[in-house]
C-alpha cells in the first residue's frame, strides 16, 4: 500500500474538513524519527503537535499503558475511580505554578480542559464575560471557538458563536502591538462592552501556539494578575501546547512568577494518548456543584498510567534542562539563516524547545514562502508545522528526548531546505 493509495481512501471516506497536512502516512515511530508505509524515513519536528514530548513509543510510557490495559481499561472515574487518577492528580497539583492549594479534574481533550475552565469561572464568580485574545487559539468546540481569535480555517463558516465572548490585542512587537496598548485596549473594552464586575475570566497563553508562539510579556501577566485580583475575575492560563517541559519550565507560567487561577493542562500529558485537565485554586475548583463536571472518558486509567510514566521521564531525563539545549540550538541555526537572509527572515523567536521563525518580505507576512516550505519539507525527510496569526510562522517542536546526532541530523537537513527556498 502507497501513500497515495492510502490518501484517496481518505479522501473517499473522511470529510475534507478534517483534513491532512502530509499525504505521509506513518507506519512505525521511534522516538523522534517516523517512517511512513513506503518505508521511507522522516525527523519529527512537530511531535503531532507538542503530544509526544517523551518521544514517540517511549519504552516507559509504552510498558505503563500496556499494563494497565491488561488490569482494566475503563471503569469510568465517576463511578468506580482508580489509584492512577488520584496518584496524578496529586502529581499535577504539586507541580503546577504557585502556593495556593490546589485541585484537578480530568477530561479529554484541550478543548474540553478549556470549556471546563469557563464553566468553573462562571460558577465561582456567578458571572457572564470571557476575554480572549487576538490570535489565541483554545480549541475546535463551539465555547472555544468562540474564545479562539482567528476566524479561518477555525470559525470559517460554523458561528453563531455564544455570547459574552470579548477579545483584545495580543503584544506583539514585530507587528507594532505593545503590552501598554494590550492593556489599554482592556480598560477600553471594561468602559464601552463589559464592566470588569460581570467579567468572570481572562484566557490567555504563556505562549501563543497557534497565533505564532509570541511569549506573552511578564509585564502583562502581572498587570493581568493584578487587575483579576482588584475586580474578582479568574485567571486563566491555557497550558495545552505549552506544558510539560516544552519551555524549559514544567509549565510556561513559571517563567513569569505569576500564578494563574486556573490552567489547562494536554498535549504532552500522556504521551499520545488522550488526556486533559485542569488545575486549579481549590476554593475556585471546588464551585461547581457534585455531578456538574466530568465527562465519560475523562481521566482514563490507561491515560493516567501513561501520564504517571511521562512525568516520571520528564524528572528522571532533565528533560526541561533538555529542552533548553535543543531550543538554543535551533535558535543558533535559525539566526545564523537570519544573518543570511535578513529580507526574509524577520525574527527568530524561542523559549525552551518552542522554536518559531517568521518570515516577512518588504514588511508584509509572507505565507506563500511559509506554505512552500510545509510542502516540500516531506521531500527533506522533515516534518514541520507553520502557524501564526498571518500563517506565515514555522513552528518547530521537537521531542525534548531527541538523540543529539538525529537533531543535529535534522537540523542540516532544514538548513538545506530553507536554504533552497530563500535563495529562490
């Protein structure tokens, strides 16, 4: 069976909608490298979006899950819990940012992490608004849609969207949005749309992942935390593509010193298999009444196996101080390509192993450069994901378990591929 064969299958019986960026389709993966059904072999530099941070098929994470699944494979955790769920749970609300007691529930997805959140606001505070930012990206959901600040492809054509939904600019300096007017744009919005009174939460990204990995300032943060705390509002900090190692930090908050109310934790949680939470101050989490939150597969024992395994990988390996090294590494060549090619390559941005370059020309976001990248990356032996708010950003987001020579390996061969295609 070919590659080719196997996409117009998919073609035939899979919505477009739920599309493919690669028509590459994996038949084994070890660690950092994948091989597709032709055999042929490629450096993951995407990780499935930032879930196999311990690596693809990482032996640990593999021998929890197996054994688990050989005791039970679901009981369902509001009926008949299980060790695995607490022992996480315990786990989680230790390592989260900041003093305060903490509490966790488990569902999912990110997205049902993210819709949670607001139910758990909304209950605490007894309020109606949300604010998002522009370019922040919180899931496919109706709520998370909503909170979502980019309309295509997420919001193209499935509104109305609730209401109660407000937004404001995200700093980023290249594109001339400063912290000052992020948060004058939020005075504005509690004089013309909302008072700040009726504002249960502000959601926000450490990191943007989707909108380009634009590090929020710690500037704003405090200012945030500062203001939630004046006028009763939760803070929010969504966590999914930035947790786990991936910063140099457990968690992204970190970095800032700031303590969020709530946080949304996925993605490298589980190495692979579906898992969400969220934790959070436990007087905000314990709002909701018994019964009003869960979910049927919410917190899976084989899930939280394979949780309990990436965390123990995450403290036995250093993988935070591992992400550090491949992050400065990637900065190295990209900003050695910056020199080469300042017309093209306007910034090169990096916090532990999340590693973004963005590409503008004669001051305009260059996506046309940014697609043909994503596609011939594949004739490279490379897997690369694009993003931003002007979807002209290269992501990269490598497992923090990447052997030094398949790194280094990797890193030539985007040096030949982004050399070939700025040089055009």
């Amino acid at each position: 069976m070919t590659n080719q064969q196997l996409q117009q299958r998919k073609q035939a019986v899979i919505a477009r909608g739920q599309g493919n960026l690669y028509p590459v389709y994996v038949q084994q993966a070890k660690n950092a490298e994948l091989w597709d059904v032709e055999g042929n072999r490629y450096i993951d530099f995407g990780t499935g979006i930032a879930v196999c941070n311990t690596g693809h098929a990482h032996p640990k994470v593999v021998a929890a899950a197996q054994a688990q699944l050989a005791r039970f494979s679901h009981s369902c955790l509001m009926i008949n819990p299980y060790a695995e769920a607490v022992e996480l749970a315990e786990k989680l609300t230790r390592l989260a940012p900041g003093s305060s007691a903490k509490k966790a529930i488990f569902v999912s997805t990110g997205a049902e992490a993210v819709e949670n959140c607001i139910k758990i606001a909304r209950a605490h505070t007894r309020r109606r608004g949300i604010i998002a930012f522009n370019g922040g990206f919180h899931g496919r959901t109706n709520m998370t849609m909503a909170l979502t600040g980019k309309v295509t492809p997420y919001k193209n054509l499935f509104g109305p969207f609730p209401a109660d939904v407000y937004h404001l600019p995200f700093p980023m300096a290249l594109h001339g949005v400063s912290t000052e007017q992020s948060l004058a744009a939020l005075q504005n919005l509690f004089k013309v749309d909302i008072a700040p009174d009726d504002v249960a939460a502000i959601i926000i990204e450490p990191v943007q992942g989707e909108g380009g990995f634009y590090p929020a300032p710690t500037a704003l943060l405090k200012a945030l935390r500062q203001l939630c705390d004046k006028h009763g509002i939760v803070l929010i900090a969504d966590e999914i593509q930035t947790g786990f190692g991936r910063t140099g930090k457990m968690f992204a908050m970190a970095h800032s010193g700031v303590e969020p109310d709530l946080m949304t934790m996925a993605k490298g949680i589980a190495g692979g298999l579906p898992l969400a939470a969220v934790v959070g101050k436990s007087e905000i989490m314990d709002a909701p009444l018994p019964g009003g939150l869960g979910g049927t597969y919410g917190g899976s024992p084989v899930a939280c196996a394979a949780a309990l395994a990436v965390l123990e990988v995450i403290e036995q390996d250093k993988l935070c101080v591992q992400a550090n090294i491949i992050g400065e590494a990637f900065a190295a060549r990209l900003n050695a390509l910056q020199q080469a090619f300042p017309a093209r390559i306007a910034e090169v941005r990096q916090l532990g192993a999340m590693i973004a370059v963005e590409f503008m020309q004669q001051g305009e976001p260059d996506v046309a450069l940014t697609q043909q990248i994503i596609a011939n990356a594949s004739k490279h032996g490379l897997i690369l994901l694009s993003c931003g708010f002007y979807g002209n950003v290269l992501r990269f987001l490598p497992p923090l378990t990447i052997e030094a020579d398949v790194l280094q390996q990797g890193l030539d061969k985007l040096d030949v591929l982004l050399c070939s295609v700025l040089s055009k």
